[in-house]
C-alpha cells in the first residue's frame, strides 16, 4: 500500500469513527442533502455524518485535499443549520444575541459576518457559529445564523427556549449550502457572480441568474466562498462550479485535514460544553467591550481565565514520525506524566507530515516542548507546535 492509500485509510476510519459519535442515537434513516444524487453519481463514497449520508471522498482524501491548497475544491455543506433570527430591529436583535454570546452584535456592520460562539452558564462551548447581517437595511432587525450540523437541533432549542416576545428563530431547511475554497475560487466564482467581497463579507447576489447568498470565509484556510442557494437549484449551480477546469468535488476527508493543518477546531472534538473559550485558543471571538461589560453566559470563569490564565490550552501538536496519532491519545511529559489529550489528529497533506491538535496544561502549551504521545503503539515523540500549521490565505481588502 503506498503512503497516500495508507493515509486515506486512516483519515477515512477516523472520519467514520466521527460520524458514529455525531449521529443522533434514535436516527434510523439518514437525511439526504439535495445534492445526494451528484454525490452518487460524481463515484463518492457516502458515509453516515449527523444524521446525514455525506460524501468522505472521491478521487482519494489526500489528493482532494493538495487539489483545494493548490486550485479549488467544491464541498456540499446543506448539512449545516441556516437559520434567521429575526427581531424588530438591529440594535436589540444584536443586544439579544450578545445576551446568548461575548460577542459584539451591535457594531457589525452591514454586509458584515461575525464568528461567535453559544455558552452555557458555566461558560463552556454549546456551539460555534457564523453571524451575517445583510448588506442593506432592508432586513434590519434579522441576523443569519450557520449552525454545525450535529448540533443545531439542539441549539434551536436553546435559542427559542430564550426567545423575547416579538422575536423568532427560522429554519432555512428549503435551501442549501455550497463551500468553495482554495486559491482559484475567487476567479471561478467571479465567472458566475458579480460578488466583489473581502474576507467575512457577505452580500445577496445572483449566480448565472439564480438568487443566493454569498459569503467570503472558510474552513480551509484558504480564500473561499459560501453560496446559500434554494435546494431546487443546488444541482445546478453544482454543475456549473465543477465543469470549470479548477474545481473538484471534495468531501468530508479532506475537509477535515485541511481545517487541522488550518489549526481550526470542530466542534465535538477540540470543543464541547466543558470547554471554555480561553481554553480553546478562541478569545478573539470575546469582543472587547463583552470583556469590560461581561453580561455573557459564563462570564465569571471566562473573564477570570482571561485576567488569570487557563489550567489548560489547546495546542498543535507535531508528531515525530510519519503515523498520524490519532484522537483521544493522552499527551505525556518528557518526565511521564499525562498532562493532556489529542483531541483531533491526522496527516497534513500540505505539509507531508501528520499534525494533532489537543489540550495540554498550560505549564506544558509553549510551541517546542517535548512531549510524547501515548496511544495504541506506544509513547511516541513529538512536540508542541504553533497554530496554524499552513499560514491562513484568506483575502484581505488593501482598501
């Protein structure tokens, strides 16, 4: 077997391994997003993920993932939860949401989005989350909300459960999410959509004259695009991306080692409800008014963290040798002593080696520390390497 079969196998046994925590335990027939067929017929193997029957490859995890780092990958993303909070205007929708969140709402402009985070009171992690306010003032007062897909049944319920009078929370299940990334989206997309965003922009737009959304981010690292079009035109804007000579269909494989090498967390693995926003290397989403005002879930343990230090942070961790450590391994000290956990792990194919990220005791967190691994073969050498390990490319406004 050569080392780019061996590395799809393990990426796609960690992949199932995933699949079968995040789906709900009484589901009996998996959801189907509205490009299932394209899937099928593309030759993708479909795999169970929240609920959902979900490509985790096409040509092969490792070639998918070079082809989105060096031109443009098309991933199906309708899995994730669309949803509008909608209240009587901006200012105390926004004021809402900061009620639920530390971030900061009431400032974001038009046409801007915003990542964010849902706390429970003991300031761990529900769920993160993108928030996007239109780019007119037409729909003031309604903010759009992108859920993770294992958890948005969920949290509809902590947000409706805490909804004031006059307010609502709408499922966009009648539309789909499509993801494209890498370095030649923007000039693709470019061909079909008038869109001119800079990185976190967001704008209502058309491509080849179907309505959408578009929003420029990514979970990749790369510059990239969301394009949030009615389901019964999610084929044909599909099509369309990949009969451009720069795009390949790309699944759930690469999706998740490219946001590894990103040094992106996913939520159900480098983040829960225990966890808390400093801990998680995530304060940048604590604005820095929420910081002197408080008035979040959780403030308390999160502003102390913050004045304090966290007992523990998440880190990148870079193996030794060539086998990727996988999830749940413990993190040993040079002296032996278990002082964390790998929380996602696998092989980098942009930097051609295996990459981890996990917690460790903040005694241990400074990038170059020796530590060892200790999982199904044994302790094994690494370090603790900084985040990201392939530097973000996202595209930012020189204006």
């Amino acid at each position: 077997m050569t080392e780019g079969a061996r590395t799809d196998a393990f990426l796609a046994s960690s992949c199932n391994a995933l699949t079968r925590d995040e789906m709900a335990e009484d589901t009996q027939t998996l959801h189907r997003t509205p490009l299932h067929d394209r899937h099928v017929a593309l030759g993708a193997r479909m795999v169970p993920f929240a609920g959902y029957e979900m490509p985790v490859q096409y040509e092969g995890i490792l070639a998918e993932h070079r082809w989105t780092r060096e031109h443009a990958g098309l991933f199906d993303v309708s899995h994730m939860g669309q949803r509008f909070l909608v209240g009587p205007d901006h200012a105390t929708t926004a004021a809402f949401l900061e009620t639920l969140t530390p971030g900061d709402f009431q400032s974001l402009g038009l046409g801007r989005m915003r990542y964010t985070l849902l706390l429970n009171d003991s300031g761990g992690i529900i769920d993160d989350l993108m928030v996007t306010r239109a780019n007119t003032t037409d729909e003031d007062g309604t903010l759009g909300l992108v859920f993770n897909a294992g958890r948005k049944e969920l949290d509809d319920a902590h947000v409706e459960a805490r909804l004031p009078a006059g307010f609502s929370l709408t499922k966009a299940d009648d539309r789909a999410l499509l993801a494209l990334q890498g370095p030649d989206a923007a000039t693709v997309l470019a061909r079909h959509c008038g869109a001119a965003l800079s990185f976190m922009g967001a704008t209502a737009t058309a491509f080849d004259g179907i309505d959408c959304h578009v929003s420029r981010s990514g979970y990749t690292g790369e510059d990239g695009f969301e394009i949030s079009v009615p389901a019964k035109d999610a084929e044909r804007v599909a099509r369309t991306l990949l009969a451009e000579p720069g795009v390949k269909p790309v699944g759930l494989g690469a999706r998740d080692s490219l946001r590894l090498e990103a040094g992106l967390p996913l939520y159900g693995h480098d983040l829960d409800e225990t966890t808390s926003p400093v801990e998680a290397d995530l304060t940048f989403a604590i604005a820095k008014r929420r910081r002197v005002e408080g008035g979040f879930p959780g403030d308390t343990r999160i502003l102390e963290e913050l004045a304090d230090g966290p007992s523990r942070k998440r880190v990148g961790i870079q193996p030794s040798g060539r086998a990727p450590v996988r999830e749940g391994a413990e993190v040993v000290s040079e002296a032996g002593a278990v002082i964390g956990t790998v929380t996602s792990g696998g092989f980098g194919g942009t930097v051609n080696a295996p990459v981890a990220m996990g917690f460790v005791e903040t005694a241990f967190a400074k990038p170059g520390t020796k530590i060892m691994t200790r999982g199904r073969r044994g302790d094994e050498p690494a370090e603790i390497a900084a985040l990201p390990f392939v530097p973000h490319r996202y595209f930012r406004s020189k204006s």
